[in-house]
C-alpha cells in the first residue's frame, strides 16, 4: 500500500483533534415530515425537501414512466449522442419557468457553480470577481478553479459591494458579481433590486444562485429572479432542493447557454441526465406553481419558529424565509445541543465551522410543508428543555 495511506490517517487524526470528524449514517424519509434515523421516527429539521416533492406520487411515477419510455441512462454526454428531445423540452421549460431566453441542464448544482464560473473568467481574463462572504463552497471552488482573486464583500451589505466595486472594479477589464438570493445557512435574501441596479449602473455581470429559494421563493415558486425579468445575467438553481429530485439549471440569454454549451467543462465532458432525473424534474414544474399554499404555509411556520426562538433569546439572524438558525455561538455546544434533541427524536443537525463563520455554531433548521405549527411548538419546547 502507498505511503499516502500514512498521510490520510494522520489527517483524519487533526480533523478529529478539530472536533469536526464526521461520518455517514443512513435515515429513511417518512411522511409528516418525518425521518427515520437508527430505528427511531424523528421529526425532521435538517433535509431541504422544503414542498416534500421527493415523496410525490407524481415524480415517482414520471421518473419511471421516462425511464421506460428512454431508458435508464442517456448514453453520452449532451454534445455527442446524450440530447433527446426531452433534455431540449425541459430546458424550454425551465427557461419560460424563470422568464430567460434560455436555460441548461446540469448533473448537479455543485457541478454547475464550479464549472460555471472558470468557463465566465475564461471570457474575461483579469475581471474582478465580488462574492458575497457566505457564498456556498461550490462558487468558492468555481473562483479557485479560474485562478480568480475574490473580493468579497460582507454579507448582503451592498455599501460593502459598491465600495469594493469602485476601489477594486473600476480599471478591471470586467466586473462579476456572485451571490445567493435564499442563503442557505442563515435562511435571508439578497436585496435584489438593488444589486440589479448596481450591476446595471456600474456595469457588472450578475450571477445569482437560487438554490435554495427555486420553488420556495418568487411568483408561481419561480424564484427572487423571476421577478426581474431580463436583469439577472445569469441565474443558477437546483431540482434537488424544494423540487424533490436532483440536477441543477443554469438560466440567461441565449448567447450565454450558447456560450456555456461550447466552454462549459461540466456541460462538455460529463454524460447527459438520465430519463428518470428529467421525468422527475418535469412533473416537479407540473405541481410547483400551483403550491401558493404551501408557500404560505412555509412563511407561517418560519414566523412561528422564529418568535419561538425568540422568546427563549436565541438569535435568528435575519432570517425571513423557510431557513432559521439557531445561533448557539460555541461549536461543541452546538454539537452538545443537537445530540439532546435526537434524545428527543429531533433531527436538527449542527452546523460549525469551516461551513460557517467562527462562533456562529447553529442548529440549521429547515422547515417543511409538511411540518405543522404543533410540530414546531415540540421544537422549541424541546429546545428549551435541552439548553
Ligand atoms: C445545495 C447547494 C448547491 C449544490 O447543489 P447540488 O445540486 O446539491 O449539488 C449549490 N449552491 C447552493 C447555494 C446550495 O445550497
């Protein structure tokens, strides 16, 4: 066996000297909003299928309706033999869904950002890059692949950006911004308007990721982008979230798509979707713009969660949406709380650094259409009981 064996254990052993080893462990998603984890039915906090989707009769049964029909797999990657008509159709409907001339499909959304972003830099040597600090690692890795210096502004301060914008943009040949419309760690938005205005003014191009907020967030689920049409140069977003199944889009212009299709190297060089993923995607755009409902839903029970918390005096952030922290501050009490819950059989994992800044430790606490105002009522007890 090599040596480098050597060098993984010995790293292993300062991740654990860290407190932040980690290992996989399997559950089963049940309906209510329930997990099973080691045996025992947990009410669950921690998973992102925030409209339930990924249990929806419809998806499983188009899933496998397509696969039938197609087959298991596409065969080749998109450029070669991997485009069916279906990629083509989805990606017309993802496009009319997020009101751009154009849109791709991609295997995954990290796949997409750490792709997306060397293959802009390549048509743009030297541009100034500004990314919000919170940012998900997979734009962070996009920027370390293009070799780009990142200028990262503090988060959703946009007297920050514009400040950044002028001292570090202005003699740049080109100027991109990146960041998040839903963030996933703290659950708040990005002031939209506003950052298209910057954009526009000082001409910047802007990269929005709405992982989290596609389906949630926007008219018809559509996303904070939606609602400004043609301002957003490129708007990236995932199934795999709130539309229960998996793969990612990248939406903009159609010179940009074409742009992407020829330098992309995720879009090159990876296999096309496989019929089960696009059928599952496709009936997910089927129920999603009719779910005002429970978008509402979502909404209230964020509400709810968060003058919970409030009354116990932990810090929510600025959280507005399906997404609340629970600041513990410390990362082994974080872990320490987390731990009392399951106890409770309350899945609310803890998040610590290097995912989020030092002494911001949290529950990260995903809400669910399917979890009622009782289910976070137990929550929140079950909070107070453990601290
Ligand atoms: C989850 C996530 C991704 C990655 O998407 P996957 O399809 O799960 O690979 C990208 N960006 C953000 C902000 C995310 O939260």
């Amino acid at each position: 066996m090599s040596s480098l064996n050597d060098n993984f254990s010995e790293a292993l052993r300062a991740i654990e000297a860290r407190g932040q080893h980690r290992s996989l462990r399997s559950t089963e998603m049940k309906p209510q909003g329930r997990l099973q984890l080691e045996g025992r039915n947990c009410l669950d906090f921690s998973s992102n299928d925030y409209l339930n989707l990924s249990q929806h009769p419809l998806l499983i049964e188009r899933a496998s309706e397509w696969s039938k029909k197609l087959g298991a797999g596409a065969g080749a990657s998109r450029l070669v033999t991997g485009t069916r008509e279906a990629h083509l159709a989805l990606e017309a409907r993802i496009a009319a869904f997020k009101g751009t001339e154009a849109a791709l499909l991609f295997a995954t959304g990290w796949q997409a950002n750490a792709a997306v972003v060397p293959a802009l830099l390549a048509a743009a040597p030297g541009a100034a890059v500004f990314t919000d600090r919170l940012i998900h690692a997979s734009l962070h890795h996009g920027c370390a692949a293009a070799g780009a210096k990142q200028h990262r502004f503090r988060h959703n301060d946009l007297d920050h950006l514009e400040e950044l914008l002028a001292n570090k943009g202005a003699d740049s040949p080109a100027r991109i911004i990146i960041t998040e419309s839903v963030f996933s760690m703290d659950g708040d938005m990005a002031d939209l308007a506003r950052l298209v205005d910057i954009a526009q003014r000082l001409d910047a191009f802007l990269y929005l990721d709405e992982a989290h907020a596609t389906g949630v967030v926007g008219p018809g689920g559509a996303g904070l982008s939606a609602g400004f049409p043609g301002s957003v140069d490129l708007v990236m977003g995932t199934f795999s979230k709130a539309l229960g199944c998996f793969g990612a889009y990248v939406a903009g212009s159609r010179l940009l798509c074409d742009y992407l299709v020829n330098t992309c190297s995720s879009f090159i060089f990876s296999t096309a979707p496989p019929p089960a993923v696009l059928g599952a995607i496709d009936a997910a755009f089927e129920l999603v713009p009719l779910m005002d409902r429970k978008r509402a839903h979502l909404g209230e029970l964020g509400d709810t969660l968060r003058r919970g918390l409030s009354t116990l005096g932990v810090d929510s952030l600025n959280s507005t949406t399906h997404i609340v922290p629970a600041i513990v501050g410390d990362a082994g009490e974080a872990v320490r709380l987390s731990e009392a819950l399951a106890d409770r059989n309350i899945v609310a994992s803890a998040i610590r650094p290097p995912t989020v800044p030092p002494g911001t430790s949290r529950l990260r606490l995903a809400l669910r259409a399917t979890h009622s105002h009782d289910d976070i009522d137990m929550l929140v007890a079950a909070i107070r009981a453990s601290r």
